[in-house]
C-alpha cells in the first residue's frame, strides 16, 4: 500500500476521536418479518419501502434489536404466562424471519440500439432473513433467488427457458449474509463479520425509493475492464469484511474495517463516521419538544457523514491469483437533510487509481470523483406518495457523464410499491433517455 493510502487510512480514526470530541455530551434495511415479529407496521420503519426513516435507521445500527429500553420489545408479550418462555430463553424466534421481495419491471429505451424499446423481461425475486437474538447477537441475509439474464443464442432445444427469445435467469447467489455481536464484553463496541456492504455511505444500497438505487458517488467504477476478467471496484459492492463500530453518546456513529479479497495477501481497509444534530438519534430516541414555543429543531435533522477506503484488484491468472495490481483509494463526505416532509440527500467523492485497466506494461494513473444530490417531497396518508428529483456527475477514465433522473413512488399498500423514474443521461458515449416503470411487493 502507497504511504498516500496509509496516510488516509491513519488519518481516519484521527478524524473520528477529534469529532467525537466535540460532539459527545459532558457527563434494512428492515424487511416484513421484522414487521410481523414486533407487530408493528411498515411505516414505523420505512417512509416508502425500502426507504429507511429516522427510526428505522436507529433499528439498522442497533443491530436488529428493537430501540427502547433493554429487553423492552425482545421479550415475548406473553412470555410471563409461560407460552413460549422456552423459545425466548433459548434465544429462538417465534416467528421464522424469512420475508421475499419480488420486482417486475418495464423499460422504455428511446435510444435502444436493436430499434426494440419496449422490454418487458425484467423481473427478480429475493430473499431476505434478519433478527437478533436475545439482544446479544444479531444477522441478516439477503439471497438473489432469480434476476433477468442477459440473452442467450439459438440453440436446437425447443424448451421455452432455452429458447433465444427468453433470456435466462442469472445464478442464485448470496448477496450479503454477516453475523453481529452486540455490546461485546460489555462495552458499546459491535463486530460483523461475512459478506456485506461495508460501512462507507449514509445509506445502504437498497435505501432508496426508485428502481435505479445507488448514487454515482458509491456506484461508479474506474477501468470497466471486464474483457480482462477483472471485477471493478465500487463502494457499495458487497465485500467478505470484518467490521468493528459503535454509537457512542447517542449521536455519533464510527465503524471501520477490513477486507479480505480473494487471490491476494494484503487487506483493504475502511472507516467511517457520522454525526447527527436534531431528530431522533442513533438509537432510536426521539427529542422532547417543547409545545408551548416553536422550534426549527423540532422538525429539521441533520446527518453529516465522511468515509475513506484504500486498497488494491487484479487481474486473475489461470491459478486465481491476481496480477498486474491496481491499488486505489476513495474517499467521500455526504450530508442528509430531512425537514417536516421534505428530504434532502447530498452525496460525493473521490478517488485514485494507480492501474485502473490492469495493465502489464504501462499504467495509467487515473483521478475520478462524483457526487449526486436528490431532493425528496413525501404527500403522507392517505396518499403515501414521494416525488424527487436527483441530479449526479461523474469524471473518470470515460470522460465527464451526467445524469438528471426526476420520479414519482406510490405506495397502496405498506408493502407494495409502484415507481415510475425517467432517466436522462448525457455521457462521452452520447445521449441515452431512459424510462422505468417498477411494481415491488414484500411479504
């Protein structure tokens, strides 16, 4: 690792004990089998799913254990009256926390290059699992049952899932499955451990309310060398990591890491800190209000967040080693903004590559940043619908590329969600206009 990386890597915890100083006081991505384990609805959790809010956020970090005071919402009801007193001292749900999530989708490419603009064979069905238990240990799964292949050629088999005009399904895959322990020897330190999205962004990936989810500033890659064999590096790709991190002072969250990527010895590493003013804080509380004098700070809250990643990929050789090393690093900060009814995320960062395209003989050092800033206005009950605007910009090893993407997301049902998005991109490559349309439902 370059002296510049491990400066940036040393630099972090400095960072984060200097905020921390400051801030501290003197003295699911949530999925439906949380809603059916706590008995509660959708909407303690989410604004439209899968979009986290505030409480929901808090549950996220408190490792899947419902905030309140300690052992207040884990116990069963009805666990003085000896029903399932055995299943709650052994640590066993009552309930299996399996839920699904299923997608169909349609897009219109008015810049589609085979004329065809309608496609109507996007669709996807996923698993997700999660609990705790007994608010010591915590997990959570998310497994890619079917997501839309790519087309396939014309074989002599006349099976309809081989047939050319019915792309297959891509192979199952675990997207991310990790382990928490909470409040480890008693202190307010928690380790995960498995495949995950390290803990970079304000928010994670599945934490957005369209169909088009990642901001450019988490999503974007330098050198897509995928002829190469290579896998470009993105910030909220998940990773096999350890991670240690905590909320310290009710308000401040820290989390750094390691990364273990296969055919190489040495380890990524990451941090992260945030600091949240107003609202309810990291672990669920939510401020007291003073009713006989209006506030701001009754309504507005502010998350300020900074991350930073250094590491190195390769190419594999025919021994699954990799080679003709890349070594990178991003580092980013991001704001989130939520006033009454309107929410505003901010999102940016930027990094180095020292051989983005794996190059054997003359590499190409490359500078890249992007960012993206969404404004969100959610119409509450009894219409639950968000309209929003982002706007994103990305330089790399392309050019310079920008995207201004408006949508509209209605939910009739807590568990059901219709969006329609309209994604209009000016890239070195040219014009693309871009419509999706999207039905979700979870149960």
């Amino acid at each position: 690792m370059s002296s510049r990386k491990s400066s940036l890597v040393l630099a972090l915890p400095l960072l984060a004990l200097t905020l921390l100083q400051l801030s501290l006081p003197k003295g699911a991505h949530a999925i439906p089998a949380f809603s059916r384990q706590f008995k509660t609805e959708c909407s303690t959790c989410h604004t439209i799913y899968p979009e986290l809010n505030e409480f929901g956020d808090a549950f996220l970090k408190n490792g899947y254990v419902y905030p309140g005071k300690p052992g207040e919402a884990v116990q069963p009801a009805d666990k003085k009256e000896g029903k399932i007193e055995g299943l709650w001292l052994s640590g066993l749900p009552e309930l299996l926390p399996v839920s699904f999530t299923g997608t169909l989708d349609v897009a219109y490419n008015n810049d589609a290059f085979d004329g065809n603009k309608v496609d109507l064979s996007t669709r996807s069905l996923r698993l997700q699992a999660g609990g705790a238990f007994r608010d010591v240990a915590g997990f959570f799964l998310t497994y890619n049952l079917y997501s839309q292949g790519t087309q396939t050629s014309a074989t002599a088999s006349s099976s309809p899932a081989s047939n050319a005009n019915t792309p297959p399904s891509n192979s199952p895959d675990i997207y991310e499955m990790y382990a928490i322990w909470r409040h480890a020897f008693g202190t307010p330190i928690n380790f995960r451990i498995g495949r995950m999205e390290p803990k970079l962004s304000l928010w994670k990936k599945s934490n957005r309310v369209i169909l088009t989810p990642s901001y450019a500033s988490t999503a974007y890659t330098v050198g897509s060398s995928f002829s190469q064999g290579s896998t470009p590096f993105s910030l909220d790709a998940p990773e096999d990591a350890l991670e240690v991190n905590a909320v310290l002072g009710n308000r401040v969250f820290l989390a750094g890491g390691v990364v273990d990527r296969n055919g190489q010895k040495n380890k990524d590493g990451y941090g992260h800190i945030s600091v949240k003013l107003g609202g309810t804080d990291f672990l669920g509380h939510e401020p007291e209000i003073d009713l006989e004098s209006d506030s701001v700070w009754d309504y507005l809250s502010l998350t300020l967040g900074g991350f930073g990643y250094a590491g190195s990929n390769g190419k594999f050789n025919d021994r699954g080693v990799a080679q003709f090393k890349n070594e990178f690093y991003r580092a980013g900060a991001e704001a989130d903004l939520l006033y009454k009814r309107f929410h505003l995320k901010g999102s940016g960062a930027f990094g180095r590559d020292d051989n983005p395209t794996f190059s054997s003989t003359a590499p190409t050092p490359i500078d890249s940043k992007a960012y993206a800033v969404e404004g969100e206005y959610m119409f509450g009950a009894p219409v639950n619908l968000i309209t929003l605007f982002r706007y994103e910009y990305q330089k790399d090893l392309n050019g310079r590329t920008r995207r201004y993407i408006p949508a509209v997301s209605y939910a009739p049902l807590q568990n059901t969600k219709v969006s329609l998005e309209y994604i209009f991109t000016d890239a070195p490559s040219g014009i693309q206009r871009l419509t999706l349309a999207s039905l979700a439902i979870s149960f």
